[in-house]
C-alpha cells in the first residue's frame, strides 16, 4: 500500500526575480513505514500543481484494487464483543459447557470416568480455541480429576515411585462417605480455560449397584397391570448395594416403596412396585433411603424388545424417563448406571382379549368369485378394552392353494375352493414375552379369532403325483387335462417318503441316504441334500422348513429349505404336524413301531412313547405318553401307542391316538414367573376322550376330530366322531371368538395359567361292515375340503375289498369299485382342492380310481406304472427298498398321493 504526503515544513519560498521561485518537497512511501522518496519541484505553483495532479491520476490508474489511500483504515473497535474498541474480543473464550448438564455422572467406588470434551465458544457463539484446560473439584478426597479430564471416584495416585505414571490408579474414597448412614455422596468438577470456567457437573459417588428393580408409574396415577396401546408411565427404579456382609441392602427407592410386612419368602415380597427389592431390607441403623435419582444419579433404560415399549431419551427438565406402550407383550427393562447395567424388571402392553375378524360386508362367512381380492375386517380390543392397532398377526387359511390370505388379511382366490381363515396372535411375533414370565398379565400366550369362511365357485383342473416310499424307485405325475398317466420318474434312490409342500410347488422325497427335492412345474430334480437324511414327516405351511427323522442316528432335522441348513434334536416320530402359523411342531412317536417287520429287519429299535414340541418362542419340549401293548412288560397300565396326530381347527392343540384319544393344547399351565413350573403343551384333564384311535383328522369347519382304529382281535375298524367345542366369548363385535387362556390369581396374588379345554365330546362311534372291509390294518381318515365327508383307508387282502366313507350325523356306507373281484384294500386317498374328485389307490389291481365326489361312484381308473424296487436281500441293489412282493410283479400300488389345482385355460 503506498501513499503520498505532503510535508509543510519542507516548503520554502524564494525571492521574487531572482528565479529560484518557490521550493518544495513531497513524499511517496508505503503506508505504514518510515522510508520516503523525495521529489523536488522548482518550477514554481503552476508546475508544482501540474505535477501534482499529475500524480495524483497516475495514481488513480495505477494503484491496484483494494490499495487504500492514507486515512482509510480498518475500525479496530469491530475486534471487540462491545463493539466499543475495548474489553473481551470476538476471538476469546466467552463460555465453556461440560456435558452431562443437568443430569449428572453416576461413577462406584474407584471406578474412572473420562468427563467429555468440553465446548468453549466466543461471544459470537463461534468455536473458540483452547489449548489447554483445568479442571476442578469441589471435593478432591471424593471426587479427584487428572490434568487430561478422568475423574476418579475416590483419589488418583501422584508421585508413588517405581516408574507408576500419576493418575493410573483410582483409590476408593477413604474415608467413605456416609449421607444419612448411606455410602453416597457427591462432588462437583467443572472445566476452565483463559479466566474462563465451565457450568459445574454434579457427580454422584456411591457403592457398586448389585440390582435395580424397575416402578412404573402411570402418568394417570391409576395404578395397572398392563398398559394399553400408546399409554405412557415414567421409569423409575431401586437399587442394591452389598453391606459388609455381602448381603444386598437397599441403597435408594422411589417414595412410597416401603419393607415388605411378610416374610421375605413370600411371593407378594417379589411386587417391587409396593416393597423393598433388596433381600437384606434397610441398612442398620437406616430408618429411610432416598430416590436413586437423588443419590446415585439418573439412570438409563433400555427396552429388550422395542416393539412392545418405547422409551425416548432422559427428560432434561426433571430427570424422569418416559416409557410408551406399542404393541402387545412384555419386554425386560435393563437399568445402567455407573458403567453397568442389570436387568431391573419387566414392562407389559395389554395382550388381546378378543380378535375378530369378518369379510368387507361384517359376515363371516360369503362366496367370493375367482381372481376377485377379498380384503378382511380385523378387530382386535386388549383386556383393558381399549382397541389394538397393528398387532402382527397370523392369518391362515386352511385351504392356502385355492386360497390363501398375506400377512395384511387380504384373501387372494386362485381357484375354487373352500377354506376357514383365521387370525392369530402368537409369539414371537404378537404378544412375546421372556420365556421365565410367559403369562403374566396374559401375554406370552395365543388367542385365535373367530373362523371366517370363504367360497370360490367353480371347478379346476388338478396334478397329481403318486409314488409307494419303500417299494418303488418311480413316481408317476397325472394332469387331468389329458386323464393319463405321465411316464414314471426315477429318483436317484428308493424314497421312503413323499410330501408335497401346502403351496403345491415342490415334492420332498426322503431316503436313508439323501434329500430329494423335485419341482412340480416339470418334475425335474432340484436339489439332493445328504446332510438331512431320513424321512420326511412334514412340511411346515410357510414353505421355509421340513421336519425329517434319520431314524437310524435318532435325530430330527429342522430343515431349513433356504439356506440349505438344519438344526437338530434327539428322538424318533412316527407322525407330525406343523400349525398352520408354522411357529408349532407337533411330534408323536409309538413304541409299538419298534415290532413293526420292516423296523425289525432294519435293525431300528429306538421308538419310545413320547410327543415332541417344537416351538419358535419356547424350543424343543418332551412329554411321556402312555406306553404301547407292545411294551407291556415295562408298562404297568399297557396302551395303545400314539402314532398318529391331528392339529385342532385354528391350531389350538393337538390331538393324539391311542387307547383314549387325548388333547395337549397350546394353552400352558403353571405358576406364572416359575418356568420349572410351567408345561408348555399340557393335557388338560378334561380333554381325554374313552375311545381307541389309530389314526387322526380334522375338519376344517373346526368342529370335529375324526377318528379310526383296527381292532385285531374282532378283525373290525372303528370310526370315531369326536366333537370339539372351543369356549368362546362375544367380541365387540357381537359374535363368538375364542376366549383367552385361563389365567388365575390367588389370595396371594400368585397367579397361576391352566390349560384351555377344546371342550372334545364323542359325538359318533360306528363299527364298519367287515364283510366289505376286510382289513388288516387301518390307514387314514380323509376328511372332504368342506368337511361333511370323511373316507377310510385301510390295508387288506381279500378281494372285493369296498371303499368306506362317513358322513357326520348320517353314518357309514360304501362305495364298490370297479374290477372289485381283484381289489383288495383301497390303500390311501385324497382330495382335489375344489371337493369335486377323490383319488384313491387300492392294492389287488394296483390302480388310482378316482371317486366322483357329488355321486359318489367310481368314475374312472388309471395306472401309475410304478415298478417295484428289488431288495439287495432279494438279490437286488436298490439300497432302502423294503419290497417283499414277488419279482415277476410288474407294478405295485401307490401308497403316498399328492394333488394341488391347475388352470383349466
């Protein structure tokens, strides 16, 4: 920067004509230093201000952009926070802020802490720059604090020698503090830097906390069991700590908790919202205690499952926590503090007392066309009363190929048909709670809506597979479009099991050696999979998993089908079913299997009575059965083994075979909050029904188990009608849904869960006309998609065999078949989704008939071709083939059958 003066006292004036004139002299230097450059003009005024002015444009067209002129400078004054020229600047340190502010540090007896960075800003709330702070404390034997900001809980060591670097180790307070006979107290450490100090943290100073139990309160001051949806409480808590006897005493408690009057045995002691938590009670010599927020700091919480309760961050204004109920179920609360946390207690949103569900119209039941989307009405009202909105529930359908129903309640009709849908809350999904608390308040448990029932009008074509697991290395595809028979498919090994999954899209083929997957759609080989040998007894509805039992090793796998991986569990079945929420698997196994001929030529020995629960919320549970005939030497009271199941309409228990055919529900009874007390699938004492069954059925209305047994001494089969009347309550809505499981509480408050009866009633009991069954053995009952008819399989050997079926309220009758004279047992049989054809394969002629449904006679005859395998005992080596026929046998019957529908266009 450059500028011009003009110095007076340089000017001199010379005498007239004596042509010297008048004398000056200017200067040209850069602004701000003392250096000059001289310029003499004697050509008096007129040259003088020429020159001048001269310069002066030259100056003006010269001089870059932002060169200033001498006398335009920067105001100081702008540098300072008053704006006056004076006092604190715009770059000093104004504040200095330590986090927490309001709420404090909560640190245990030598325990460290490193305090945040703190924030210095200038007056102009800009970042200001510090190199270095100070720290302080108001109590340096409670509260000590490091040059670099760690605060010890107690004193820090300085100058100990041997090389030990100051401020390593943290000493408890000695002596300890003592607050109203209570080891608490507190400091205050604050940060300063440039004559500048921060706003002060409080620093809570106290014994490790060994427990903290969670009190609720709610914000309407109404005491509650549960809470309803979007209803609040605050969180606040106990605390522990242990004395010099390492017993638990209690340390601080929300006004009003106060010692329990019972013996601390006593299970009304446990209620830590009325009573003191910690088994040691008050401290000696301590007569009350303070809040925890008073003397060992705010405590924060964590909700283990989200869904069920909302907690946002600390309110800063009064320390409180604020805790929202969202959807049905309990959720464990962990409370930390001072670098730990514990579990303190259990949190609960109201569960359903009733879930209705109807069609657009408010029916529950109506017919609905083909391709058109029904969308369901859903209710679901908690036990407050209030309404639940959101819930995830299960919706089933009981016929999910014709139609099946998402997750949303929107029913999609593929093809004609008949189904029941159903709603269901069951955990893990709705209504969950930790496993040690399943019950309380009602949750943990399922309830089912009412049945909707929906139609699809029409027909369909149909495919079908036939295959015989154990005779047979084929299986035979059959399109009704054309009637005939496709060519047999050979598998890479003899099966000894075939199961389609509920959407019709792949067949599971089971053998001691692999996994057979083969797709539908061109009955070609998917997968084979040799780490879930065995056979396969289920698939579960969601498509995602099988059950297969390697019954050589004894072990079950729960196939996954995604990820190609499975877990595994001891034991053997003889029968499974999943239900059709796929979240429960029922096992039943038979001792009596272990004497079955192929069982003993197998060398497998390892069936037991038992019935096995798999359960995505509470695991794998076991429960003895009554032990078979066949085991009667170790049985004191012999029975007929369970070797077969059927899951109640909508899945709330199953149903087992046996000498009384008996119901464990889902309903679990115990002692709510003792899990060694609990039984998760219970047989509740009324739910056992005096009459023998071989095999098991439900019917899809709901309302029946339909039974069968072989009597080998009278040569006879039995068909039993057993009632099921699930109690009920009216909704909201005005109709019947299922009521909740029983839940009790006693003069104690111990509350207690019983097991739901299914309310089961034998309706029917009928013998059938053994001249036109000649059996040997009984095979299923088949109840019709729209439950008013049910046929009977059986195994025989005597020609002219008949096909038997049962019609609720109107008895048995028969069905002759055609080339009768060579048929001697019609062997297993299945529907076709629209209830207007029965397939069945019967032994003798080796042949599939198909039953027309509305006139019940035998239509029309096929062979599924399928050859029989060859024994390596016989000489063959077809590994897994148990057939015992003659070799010159050209085919041999089905014995597993697979149907779903197809477009007829």
């Amino acid at each position: 920067m450059w500028a011009l003066s003009w110095k007076k006292e340089n000017l001199r004036i010379g005498k007239p004509g004596r042509g010297n004139g008048r004398f000056a002299t200017y200067q040209i230097f850069p602004a701000g230093s003392g250096t000059t450059v001289p310029w003499h003009d004697k050509a008096g005024r007129g040259g003088f201000m020429r020159r001048f002015f001269t310069l002066i444009c030259l100056l003006c067209l010269t001089v870059p952009a932002g060169v200033s002129i001498s006398g335009c400078y920067r105001n100081p004054a702008a540098q300072y926070c008053n704006g006056a020229g004076y006092g604190e600047k715009i770059t000093d340190v104004a504040t200095i802020t330590i986090q927490p502010a309001t709420t404090g540090i909560s640190i245990a007896f030598g325990q460290t802490r490193q305090l945040g960075a703190p924030t210095a800003l200038t007056c102009k709330n800009d970042t200001a720059t510090v190199s270095l702070y100070n720290y302080g404390t108001t109590n340096n034997q409670l509260v000590d604090i490091s040059p670099s900001g760690n605060i010890c809980a107690g004193t820090w060591n300085r100058n100990t020698g041997g090389g030990i670097a100051n401020y390593t180790i943290c000493s408890p307070p000695d002596p300890l503090p003592s607050t109203g006979g209570l080891p608490y107290g507190t400091a205050w450490v604050t940060a300063s830097a440039q004559s500048v100090t921060s706003n002060a943290v409080e620093v809570f100073v106290h014994p490790q906390v060994t427990s903290v139990s969670l009190v609720t309160t709610p914000l309407s001051g109404s005491a509650q069991q549960c809470y309803s949806q979007n209803q609040k409480a605050t969180l606040d808590a106990q605390a522990c700590y242990a004395n010099g006897s390492s017993q638990p005493v209690q340390l601080c408690a929300p006004a009003g908790i106060t010692q329990c009057p019972y013996p601390a045995s006593d299970p009304r002691c446990s209620n830590t919202s009325l009573y003191f938590a910690c088994p040691g009670g008050l401290p000696t010599g301590v007569a009350s205690v303070p809040s925890c927020t008073s003397s060992i700091g705010t405590l924060s919480y964590t909700a283990g499952t989200p869904a069920v309760a909302s907690i946002p961050l600390t309110n800063t204004t009064n320390n409180q926590v604020t805790i929202t109920a969202e959807q049905p179920g309990t959720t464990v609360i962990t409370a930390s503090v001072a670098l730990s946390g514990s579990s303190a207690g259990y949190f609960s949103t109201c569960p359903p007392k009733s879930i209705s569900v109807t069609l657009a119209n408010g029916q529950t039941s109506g017919t609905v066309t083909q391709g058109v989307t029904q969308n369901l009405i859903t209710t679901v009202i908690d036990t407050n009363g209030n309404p639940i909105s959101g819930p995830a529930l299960d919706y089933q359908s009981t016929d999910p190929i014709d139609i099946s129903v998402s997750s949303a309640g929107a029913i999609t009709t593929s093809y004609p048909g008949v189904a029941s849908i159903y709603a269901i809350c069951q955990p893990p999904s709705c209504n969950p709670s930790p496993i040690n608390e399943v019950g309380v308040y009602g949750t943990g448990l399922s309830l089912s809506s009412n049945p909707v029932t929906v139609t699809v009008p029409g027909a369909a074509s149909d495919l079908a597979w036939f295959s015989a697991p154990g005779q047979s290395q084929y299986f035979s595809p059959v399109e009704l479009l054309t009637g005939t028979a496709g060519a047999p498919v050979r598998l890479p090994y003899v099966p000894n099991s075939m199961v389609m999954d509920r959407l019709g899209n792949n067949l599971y083929f089971g053998s001691s050696h692999e996994l057979m997957v083969y797709n539908t759609t061109n009955n070609s080989l998917n997968s084979q999979t040799t780490n879930a040998p065995g056979v396969v007894l289920a698939v579960s509805p969601s498509n995602a998993q099988l059950l297969v039992n390697d019954q050589v090793r004894q072990v079950f796998y729960v196939y996954n089908v995604s990820g190609n991986t499975a877990t595994t569990f001891g034991g053997m079945g003889s029968a499974a079913a999943w239900t059709p929420d796929s979240k429960t698997l029922y096992i039943t196994d038979s001792a009596a299997l272990n004497n079955l001929p192929e069982n003993v030529a197998a060398g497998i020995a390892g069936h037991t009575d038992t019935l096995y629960v798999y359960n995505v919320n509470t695991g794998w549970t076991t429960y003895p059965l009554p032990c078979s005939v066949y085991n009667a030497i170790s049985c004191p009271n012999p029975a007929i083994g369970a070797r077969s199941l059927a899951i109640a309409i909508p899945s709330v228990g199953a149903f087992l075979s046996g000498s009384d055919t008996v119901d464990h529900t889902w309903c679990p009874s115990g002692t709510v909050g003792d899990y060694l007390s609990m039984s998760f699938y219970p047989q509740p004492s009324t739910d056992s029904v005096p009459v023998e069954t071989d095999v098991l059925a439900a019917t899809t209305d709901g309302e029946h188990i339909l039974g069968a047994a072989y009597n080998s001494t009278t040569g006879v089969i039995t068909v039993s009608d057993i009632g099921v009347d699930i109690p009920t309550a009216i909704s909201p809505a005005g109709f019947p849904t299922p009521i909740t499981c029983p839940l009790a509480t006693n003069p104690s408050g111990v509350e207690t869960l019983s097991a739901l009866s299914a309310g089961p009633t034998l309706n029917a009991t009928l013998t059938l006309d053994s001249s036109k069954t000649n059996a040997t053995a009984v095979n299923q009952v088949v109840p019709s998609p729209v439950s008013n008819l049910a046929f009977i399989t059986y195994t025989g050997s005597t020609p002219g065999a008949q096909l038997p079926y049962y019609v609720p309220g109107s008895g048995a009758n028969y069905i002759p078949l055609a080339g009768g004279s060579a048929i001697t047992a019609p062997l297993v049989g299945a529907f076709t989704p629209d209830d207007k054809l029965f397939f069945v394969s019967t032994a003798g002629d080796n042949m599939i008939h198909y039953i027309d449904v509305p006139t019940l006679t035998d239509k029309q005859q096929i062979s599924p071709n399928l050859p029989p395998c060859m024994p390596v005992s016989a000489g063959g080596n077809d590994l897994g083939c148990t057939y015992s026929g003659p070799s010159s046998q050209t085919y041999v019957p089905a014995t597993a059958i697979a149907v779903k529908p197809r477009s007829i266009t």
